[in-house]
C-alpha cells in the first residue's frame, strides 16, 4: 500500500488527509488501519511519532460517518483515554483535522480547569469524547457522564498510565464499559502490567508491532555528553548557539530545575518558557503556542511533556538530566525526527547518572556517542520568585499570603518597642511588712464546735430561719451559746428521726429534685441503676 485512496475510507476523509499532507501510510497505519475498519480488536506496539493517533482515529472517524446516529446527551459513542492533557488535546485536535465536513462532534476534558464548560458540552451531546482519568471519573462519580453506550474504546499510551499510576483508574473505567465494543490498546513498550491489562481486555486480538519494544528511531542522531553539574547551563547555551538549532525542547526531572533554566536563559538573553505540573492550563497552553508558532526557540519540560507534543520542526532534544525509567528516555526524544523527519537528541550525564545512563544503554541495545565538557567558572544567576498561580489569591477574597503583604517598616520591632507600663514586677513590689506573718497571727477564740463528721454547727442567720449558712449570713459579733445550737439541731429534727433537707423556699421554689417531684405526684422507685423517678401516666 503506498497511498491512503487505496483504503476503503470515506472520500472526505482522504480529501481531507491530502489537504493536510498525509500522501503515504507509515507502517502502524498501513498495518493496523484496513483490520480496523473491520470492526476486530487491535494491540499496537510502536513508538511515538509513528502515526499512531491517525491509525486508530481514521477508521473511527470513517465508523461514525457509515452508522450515523442521534448522540444523547452525555452518552458518547467512542472514548479514548490518554495519561496527560497535552496528549489529549493533541488527539482532540487530529480528529478534528481529519473529520472537517463531516456530522462528527469531538470534545477534549481533563483537570486543571474549570468542568461546568465541559459539562456543557457532555450535555449538548458528541460522538468522540478524548479524556484524562481523573477528571473523567469524577465526572461519572457526579452523574455528569456514562459510558453504557461506548461503541469503541481506546487506551492510548498504556505504558505511560501505568507509569503516571493510573493503572487503578483505568481499570474503574472498564468496568463501566458495555461488553460488546471495539477495544484499541496503544502503547510504546510491553511491561508484564501492560500484558495482563491486554490479555484481559482484548478479544482475540491482532497484534502489530512495528518496531521492537523499547528501540529508538534510527533517524535521531544520539549523543552523550559528560560534565559536571554545575556546567550544564553553560553546555546548554553552549549548543543553543551553534549553527542549526532551531526549535529546541529541554526535558529536566523536577518543576524546580525546569524554572533555574528559564532563569539562567532569560539571564542570557535567550528566550524561553516552561511547563510543567505548577504551571495553570492556559499558562501551559500560551507557552506550547508560542514555541510552535517560533516566538520562542526554546520550550523547557518535565516528563509530563514527553507524550503528546506534536509539534513539527523540532530540531533538537536535550536531556538536562537524564531520567531515572529508562522507558522515558524513548519518549522524550521520540519528540524530535516526527514523520519521517531527522532530529538530534543530545543528553547531559554527570557522575550521579552514570546507573541510569548504564540504564538507558541497555534498553534501547545501543552503545551512544560520548563526549566531555569543561565549563568555566560564572556567576550566580539571580532566581526568580517561586511561581504561583494567581487564582488562589483570587478565590472568595482570600487575603494574599504573608510573604505576599506589605511590611510595615514604622512599626518597631519587639524587642524597640517600649515596655507598657503595668507596675513593678512581683520581685520589686514593697513587701508589707505590716501585715503579721500566719504563724505570728492570734487564733480565733470561741470556734464553733463541730461534730464527729467535721460539720461546723448551724449558725442563727439574720432573718431568723433555722438553717446551715455561711458565716456571712451570721450576724456580726454573735456567737450562740452551746444550749442554743442544741436548740437549733433539734429544730432540725422531725419527730420520725430524719433531718430535714437543706433548701430555701417554698413548694416548688428551689427545692431539690426529690422535693419537687414528690410535691408534683411523682414517686421515686428504686432500680438497679440507682435512684430514678416516674411521671404520671
């Protein structure tokens, strides 16, 4: 086959592919398209930049133009599932490249964004939906979505998901697939994980391979640079200066490491951007817009870059640092030498990497080309402030953040400001000599006697009642005499022998519980748990 108008496609279709240049199948296409577009199960193995999103999107696109249906709100025909957002939007934007003219309606949702416009979208009803796992789930968790109409599956990058962990999420989806559909699984490499995944999901499957697992395009000039770690910026401008480097894409292992480099760059006059897992959508977005419309040469990424990012005229690929799977060191420079292009891909190891080198070396069953580099000793470069997304201060009013307000240099510091004045301290109060200490003071005479108990006796009060009282309702001076408190404890006494209760009042005016409920018909009633009380009934 050495034309797609060989293909039993739909004329739009390849009208279509010729406006975009598509003239010649590459072999997954040329393999996998015509057992396709006869409705069976596919494992594709290939590596990326092989044309895999047109081989499995052309005979879905040309299904959907044979069997056209009504689409129902939030219930998608065909569901393709990617491990990162730019990947997804890459699909998303493929699809609509090849299915212009045609009734097809094709919608992108991933995280990191807003989900009501999305939702609108669900609920307008499509025929292809492209989706990350995360936020295709809590979608369907939130009723916004289902899946009991799916007609064909895809699973693009499979080996990338087990990757990212998304194996668990993956595996959710899938259960919430009808049993009778079409299943396309994708990926650049086979780990057992990916085999067990296969075996259960396809159903008898043809299995195409263009390439070996884990093998490199032989149109990529590979290179191995050794040096020191601090002389990676200057290897790296260094290259950015020769002669036919032109886009450039830099691949770094952290979100930190990606921000020094734009830092050290824009230093040097060399502009430059970065994305990364910090970095908003629509930050992301500018910044990928820009490099591949050439307002900047330079585009800096973490491994959340290295699938997806289709972008034509990449020149070169460096690996700041090399990456510690083996498996990335495929996809990040599968990147550069995309439809039948040549690229270079250009990789830094200093002494911390020489395993993960040894690694990558035995992966791809390839010895590199090596060389070394002595950087010279430069200056620091001043960093820029750590980013942070400005929504977050945004949200409900939020105060900024203590870094983020105003110093308020007028105000003294604690230990300048002037000491309130609030009397001396315990140690500098005047003692009061005149007060006698405990043991020279003189001893009360005529002290109640007490009982066996240690209770004071009653104490006549100033309103004459007959009752235990505090020393301040006693009158003044007064002290009864033994006959009288005797007195006072018999008047306490009824004639059955029980001492009265102590309370104050009337019927029902502060009397104790048992007083008030026996003035009110309640009897009390002994039980095992102790002492409780039954209302009329």
């Amino acid at each position: 086959m050495e034309n797609f108008k060989e293909l039993p496609l739909s004329p739009v279709i390849l009208s279509n592919l010729e406006e975009a240049g598509y003239l010649t199948p590459t072999p997954i296409q040329r393999e996998a398209i015509p057992f396709l577009l006869e409705g069976n199960d596919l494992l594709g193995i290939a590596q990326t930049g092989t044309g895999k999103t047109a081989a499995f999107s052309l005979p879905i696109i040309n299904y959907l133009a044979n069997n056209p249906k009504d689409v129902k709100s939030c219930e998608p025909r065909v569901l393709i599932l990617s491990p990162t957002r730019e990947l997804a939007s890459q699909i998303k934007y493929n699809i609509q490249k090849y299915s212009r003219g045609l009734p097809i309606k094709t919608a992108v949702i991933f995280g990191g964004v807003g989900q009501n416009p999305q939702v609108e979208i669900l609920r307008n009803g499509l025929h292809i939906l492209v989706a990350t796992p995360g936020r295709l789930l809590d979608l369907m968790d939130q009723g916004f979505l289902k899946l009991d109409k799916i007609e064909v599956f895809v699973l693009d990058e499979a080996d990338r998901m087990l990757d990212m962990g998304f194996i668990h999420d993956i595996r959710k989806v899938i259960a919430k697939l009808p049993v009778k559909r079409q299943t396309l699984l994708f990926s650049a490499t086979m780990p057992d994980e990916i085999s067990k995944l296969a075996s259960s999901l396809l159903k008898n499957p043809k299995r195409v391979e263009v390439t070996p697992p884990s093998t490199t395009v032989e149109r990529i000039d590979q290179k191995i640079i050794f040096c020191q770690r601090a002389s990676k910026y200057q290897l790296l401008r260094k290259i950015l200066g020769e002669e036919g480097v032109e886009l450039t894409l830099v691949f770094t292992r952290t979100k930190h490491g990606a921000n020094k480099i734009v830092d050290y760059l824009s230093h040097h006059n060399i502009s430059s951007a970065a994305i990364h897992g910090n970095k908003s959508q629509s930050a992301r977005e500018s910044a990928l817009s820009s490099f591949k419309e050439g307002k900047i040469k330079v585009l800096i990424a973490t491994d959340i870059a290295a699938r997806g990012l289709d972008i034509q005229g990449v020149s070169h690929v460096i690996n700041f640092d090399l990456p510690v799977e083996a498996e990335s060191y495929v996809h990040r420079i599968g990147r550069t030498a995309r439809a039948g292009r040549e690229g270079d891909a250009i990789s830094f190891c200093d002494e911390t990497e020489r395993d993960a080198l040894s690694r990558i070396q035995k992966l791809i069953k390839l010895r590199l080309i090596t060389e070394e580099f002595v950087g010279e000793p430069e200056a620091k470069v001043p960093q820029s402030k750590p980013y942070r997304d400005p929504r977050r201060d945004q949200q409900r009013g939020r105060e900024p953040r203590r870094d983020d307000r105003p110093r308020q240099d007028d105000r003294p510091r604690r230990d300048d400001r002037p000491r309130q004045d609030a009397g001396p301290r315990r140690d500098d109060r005047p003692r009061q000599d005149d007060r006698p200490r405990r043991d020279e003071r003189p001893q009360r005479e005529n002290r109640p006697p007490s009982d066996d108990m240690g209770n004071r006796a009653p104490v006549q009060s100033r309103q004459g009642d007959n009752r235990f009282d505090d020393e301040d309702d006693a009158q003044p001076g007064y002290i009864p005499s033994p006959e009288e408190q005797m007195k006072q404890m018999e008047s306490r006494i009824d004639l059955s022998g029980n001492k009265r209760p102590r309370f104050r009042g009337g019927p029902g005016g502060g009397a104790n519980r048992s007083q008030r409920g026996a003035g009110q018909g309640n009897q009390p009633k002994h039980g095992k748990t102790g002492f409780k009380f039954r209302g009329k009934k």
